[in-house]
C-alpha cells in the first residue's frame, strides 16, 4: 500500500435541491482508497453509497441540482476545484467507473467496438485504426470470446455477463488508476457474478488500481474487499479491515447487517433476521444518533447527541455512544443506560 492515498475524501457533503428545500444525501464522510487495494462501501438501498460514487467524478449537475461541500483529493488535486473540461479529461481516463446497468450504459445504435475505441481516441493521442486495435485486445483482456467479431456487435446482440464484460473492458481502455464499481454484479445471475468478481479481482492486480466497489451484500465484500466503509443514512457508521469487521463488527447496524446474512449451515426452521424499522427519509433526519430510531440499544443520549465517528481500536472506527459497552456485555446481555 502506498504512503500517500490514491484517493482522499474529506469532510464530503452533497446537497440536491428539491421542491422540500436542500436535502444532504452524503453528510460529511471521510474516506482513503490506496494504490493496489478494494475498498468495499456497504449500506442499504438510500444509504448514500451511488451519491458517494458519482460525487467523486462529479457526475451531477452542479448548475440545477447539486452543491458539493468538503475535498476530493486525488493524485494531490481538490476534483471539487477543477473546471468541468478538467474533469472530462479525468472522466474514463484516469477514473472509471462501472454502473449497475450495462444495457442503460451502452449507447444501443453503435457498436461494442466504436463506443470502446471512442473512449480510446478521446483520451489518447491514437488513430482510429489503433484505436479499433485496442478495443479488440481489451475485449480479449476480459475473456470475452471472438473480440474481432464481438467489435461489430451492437449491445443487445449481448447476454448481460457479456455486456458487464464490455463495460469493464471499456474502463480498462486508458488503464485508469481508480475504478468505481457501482453495484456491477446485480442483476447478474450467481455463475456470472462470480465470473465477474474474479475478473475485476484480475484486472485490478494486473494494473495495480485503487477500486471502490459500491455493494450492498456482505458475502461480496468478504471475497474481495480489504477494508470496509459501512454507509446509514448519508453518513458513515463503522469503517475497519475486512478481517476486523466480520470477526467483531462494532456498530449494530453492522452487527445487523451480519445476522441478516443466512448461513449455509444455519437452523432453517428459524425466520431469517431482520433489523426492525426502514431507513428514515432525507429530509426527515433523527435527531442525534441517526440509527436511534431503530437500535435495540439506544437511549435518550443516543436520541439527542450526535456521535461522532472516532477510532476503537486500531484498526477499525466507530459511530456509536456505546460501542464499548456493546462489546465488552455482549449482544445478549448488554442492558441499557438508564
């Protein structure tokens, strides 16, 4: 792991506007992404993970609907500092970044080949014919079967797997030093998941690049991921090494997530877990602890004062007034303050 992060992100916060007035989908989060390692951002659906991956190529629109607060620091520049034309050049070329959906990704009235050259030829001094030339060689790069004829294939000639694949290859066009994975693998079936996950496992060790990788299953983040950044509500809750957080996950919510995970070799009898409640609305945040609403633990300090997240131990960061006395009593046994 290098000395200085890839990527730094500092104090982030990102508003939209909306009829309601200013909502603050990501409050204030801080985060680091090395050269080399997978760094895993986990939460529910609203938590803040897709704003936190599209904030950091800037992917709003900063004129109608968003304002960004705090720094993103990557390779020594602020992004939040830079000219739009400054990002465009960042944009595929040194970040990338891969979405749920390849399908909507895909422009569907051009070929494989001419939307992954396209990317090629406006990033790098090439020509055309060089550029069809590197498109062939990452599809090839990316096991997908006959490069030469899929180049000349149009996105709904593709099963979705191979469709993932096209994407990926075209984020490996300029060999970028970060990768953004926004939830890649779901609306693949298993097999291809797999496939997938091994691949970007593969493509990241070959290019030594950071990857941030946006999911919101723990058995993904087990298999790939070094650290953890664990999202609820815009903000984030725990923060450890992958080793740390699934053998002594500090938070509740955590430790939430954790039992709502069936086991292979569980009782199938009893009904899966479930963390009580949903997660409240944006523009209707709890008063201090903003997991109060729906913690078996928490008390009139957790309803009133806002914890912030601080170091546990040294390899892992916590939001919770109580983590200690949840640890130290146990899920079973911890009682309260009154």
């Amino acid at each position: 792991m290098s000395k200085a992060p890839l990527l730094e992100v500092k104090k982030l916060r990102t508003h939209f506007y909306s009829e309601n007035g200013r909502v603050t989908a990501v409050d204030g989060i801080e985060f680091e992404v090395h050269e080399g390692e997978i760094l895993g951002i986990v939460g529910e659906s609203g938590c803040g993970k897709s704003v936190t991956s599209q904030s950091v190529l800037r992917l709003y629109d900063e004129k109608h609907e968003v304002e960004y607060e705090g720094e993103i620091n990557f390779k020594g520049m602020n992004l939040l500092e830079l000219s739009l034309s400054k990002m465009q050049n960042i944009r595929g070329n040194e970040i990338s970044m891969i979405f749920q959906d390849p399908l909507s990704s895909l422009n569907p009235v051009y070929t494989i080949g001419y939307q992954i050259a396209e990317s090629i030829i406006l990033h790098q001094e090439v020509s055309k014919k060089e550029a069809n030339e590197k498109a062939v060689e990452v599809l090839r790069l990316t096991g997908i079967p006959a490069p030469e004829k899929r180049v000349n294939e149009y996105p709904h000639q593709l099963s979705g797997g191979m469709r993932q694949r096209v994407m990926i290859a075209m984020t490996l066009a300029c060999q970028p030093k970060l990768l953004i994975a926004d939830e890649p693998t779901t609306a693949l079936d298993v097999t291809i998941q797999a496939q997938i996950l091994d691949l970007i496992v593969e493509m990241q060790t070959k290019f030594k690049m950071g990857v941030m990788f946006i999911t919101h299953d723990l058995g993904v983040v087990a298999e790939i991921c070094t650290r953890v950044v664990v999202m609820y509500l815009g903000q984030i809750i725990e923060e450890a090494n992958v080793e740390s957080l699934f053998e002594n996950p500090l938070h509740p919510y955590t430790k939430g997530l954790m039992r709502s995970v069936p086991q292979i070799d569980g009782d199938r009898s009893q009904e899966l877990y479930v963390i009580e409640g949903t997660v409240p609305s944006l523009d209707n945040v709890p008063k201090g602890c903003r997991f109060s609403t729906r913690c078996q633990y928490a008390d009139e300090k957790c309803y009133e004062q806002e914890p912030e997240l601080r170091s546990l131990k040294d390899t892992q960061k916590v939001r919770c007034w109580y983590a200690e006395k949840i640890i130290k009593m146990g899920d079973d046994t911890y009682v309260k303050s009154s």
